[in-house]
C-alpha cells in the first residue's frame, strides 16, 4: 500500500492507494475518525458493487454503520434536488457532528457527498472512496466539492477537505472500458504538468485495465503526489492550483458545445494538444515537447484536437466561470513536467484557438 500525506491549511490527511484496500477500509478509517458511526453514501451502479463489503469492513473494526444512501447514477442527478434529497437521508439517520460519511464512488459522488458533508451540521468528517481512475487521480483529492446549476457544471460548491481517502485500485475493473481510457487524459495531465518521465512511461507503455493492479497503483499513486503538491501549497486556487486547468479552458469549450456527449478527459486531451500547438506557434514550448504530449493523447486513442469551429469554441470560453473580466488565465507546457499561467485577452485567446486548430 502506498501513503500519500496531504496536508492543506484547513485539514491534513492520508490518501491510501493500492489493490484490495476495500476490506481494510474500516481499520483505516477507526484508525483516522475513532470508534464512531458511518454512513455510506453512493450510487446505483457502484452500491451494488462494493457498499456492502465496505459496510463489512466497518462492522468488522467495531464502526456502527447508519442505514445507507443511494442516489441516481449520473452526472444529470449531480443537482441540487438530489443533494437535498442525501442531506435530508442524513437528518433521518440522525447523523451527528462526531460521525461519518462515506462518500463511495467515482467523481460524481465525491463531489456531491463531498459538499453533503461540507453543509451538514455546518460540516461533518468525509472519508472519499473513489472507485474510477478520474476520482482516484484527480476529484478525491483536494477538496474541491460541487452540484452542476442549469446554468453550468459545479456552480455549486465548497472547499472540503476529506479525512482519509481510501483507493483501492482493484476496483478499477468494473469501470467500463471507455470510460476508463476517457479518465487517462487527466493521467496525462498531471504528467505533463509535473512528471516528464511519466509521461514517457505512459507514452510506451499505454494505461490498461488488463491484469494491471501493481502499475495502476503506481501511476495512481504518483498522480496523487502530483495534485498533493499543488493542493497543499496552494488549497483555494489563488496560483499555483490553476495549473491543473491545464487543458480545461479550450478542453470545457468542447465539452459543452458537445453537449457533454464527448467524455471529460477526452475534452481536456484534445484541450491540452491544441494549447500546446499553440505554444509551440508562440514561441512558449519547444515543438518535441508538444509532439511528446500528442504522441502519448494518441497512444491512449484520445482526441488531439477538436474541428470545431473558432467561433463555437470561444463562445463556450466567454461563458467560462474560470474567466476573469476580459481576461483568461491560460495554463500553457513550458516543457514536459513544467507549466505556466498566463493571462491572456479574448483576441489572444482567440489568436491561440486558431494556432492550436
Ligand atoms: N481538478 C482540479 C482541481 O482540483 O483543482
């Protein structure tokens, strides 16, 4: 098992990464939170799945476990009628500040039973069990806790450290397989931001689900590490936390003028591709180090680039909710393993959409 410690001004704690961690989770948990009461909290696809062995595990440690909940898988149940609906299930628990919910899942219920236990009682413990490799390298970790409004996604939300985070990357195998790979344009992400031989390694060596538990747990594990660096320098995203939207300013447009029928990751891999272009054209990033970056998006069969129109794509950008006035700040490769914020206007931004094109 590997220990990553996070330690943000708000709230320190370990993430646990490794395979078969799901029957351990109770010690780990009494070991973090004391003898107290649990409840888990997840969805309809992974409950049945893995909510009664953790409830096994917790009994087990001499944890009393409330009645579970269980909401509407999907990311159209991210709202806040369904948050409602887990804060009341909470109340007729009669949760208390002492205890605990266990927020089980990928990275929809991390971040809405995230922000559940930031508002409950005015916040009670959370212990994230991210069950996809998105939550396990990226959402569990940080604090960072939303609802979507109909005006746009995770409009709604808290900073909430967890106490523990708990991944057990055997559960890895019941994700489905594109959504699996979809997840790999964060991996690649992170690499890119901070871990050049990583992004070799993947490069060569293309992220499977097949018999892989050693290297996932690995790979997880140094993803954690990445995003622990940022998080515990910089937890409410004044600076150095920005670069992780590496990516995500072209890589949102072209998710919501798909209507978000293309995946996440893919979205922020075709993002990351054509922000490198254009760093390239700028005289920002050496040409190998974007072609390194194409080179490994394309290994995982994810998108380098998107055809959507300029105009379309900068649409989506004014709307950003990361835009700042009439500026935008835009995350661009330096080099492999190192980024920089600049802050660009939209006739930069647009001059950068073309480049990347
Ligand atoms: N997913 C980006 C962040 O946690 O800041």
């Amino acid at each position: 098992m590997r220990r990553i410690h996070v330690d943000t001004p708000s709230r320190p704690y370990d993430v646990l990464v490794g395979a078969g961690l799901l029957d351990e989770l109770g010690q780990r948990a009494r070991e973090v939170v004391g003898q107290t009461r649990c409840c888990v909290v997840s969805e309809t696809n992974v409950a049945p799945l893995y909510a009664e062995r953790v409830e096994t595990s917790l009994l087990a440690a001499g944890l009393e476990v409330a009645p579970r909940v269980t909401f509407a898988a999907g990311e159209e149940h991210k709202t806040l009628a369904t948050l409602g609906s887990i804060l009341d299930a909470l109340a007729a628990c009669e949760l208390t500040r002492d205890d605990v919910v266990i927020a089980l899942g990928g990275g929809v219920t991390g971040d809405m039973v995230g922000l559940a236990a930031a508002l409950y009682l005015r916040g009670i413990s959370v212990i994230q069990v991210p069950t996809s490799l998105l939550a396990m390298v990226d959402s569990s970790v940080g604090g960072k806790t939303a609802v979507d409004l109909p005006a746009g996604k995770n409009l709604v939300g808290a900073f909430w450290q967890p106490s523990l985070v708990v991944a057990d990357v055997a559960t890895l195998s019941t994700v489905p397989a594109d959504l699996f790979r979809d997840s790999c344009g964060e991996v690649i992400k992170h690499a890119v931001l901070a871990d050049a031989a990583l992004l070799d390694e993947l490069c060569e060596q293309p992220l499977s689900l097949e018999r892989a538990d050693e290297r996932l747990a690995d790979v997880v594990a140094r993803n954690v590490t990445i995003k622990r660096d940022v998080v515990s320098a910089d937890e409410r995203e004044r600076g150095l936390r920005q670069t992780l939207n590496l990516g995500h300013t072209i890589g949102h447009a072209i998710e919501a003028a798909s209507d978000f029928s293309l995946g996440h990751g893919s979205c922020v891999s075709a993002g990351l591709c054509m922000v490198a272009r254009a760093s390239v054209e700028r005289g920002w990033c050496p040409p190998e180090a974007a072609a390194r970056i194409e080179r490994c998006v394309a290994a995982h069969g994810l998108p380098t680039g998107s055809d959507l129109p300029v105009e379309t794509l900068m649409d989506y950008v004014a709307h950003d909710k990361k835009r700042h006035g009439d500026g935008v700040n835009v995350v661009v490769p330096i080099e492999v393993g190192r980024c920089e914020v600049r802050r660009v206007d939209l006739d930069e931004l647009r001059r950068l959409v073309e480049l990347g094109r």
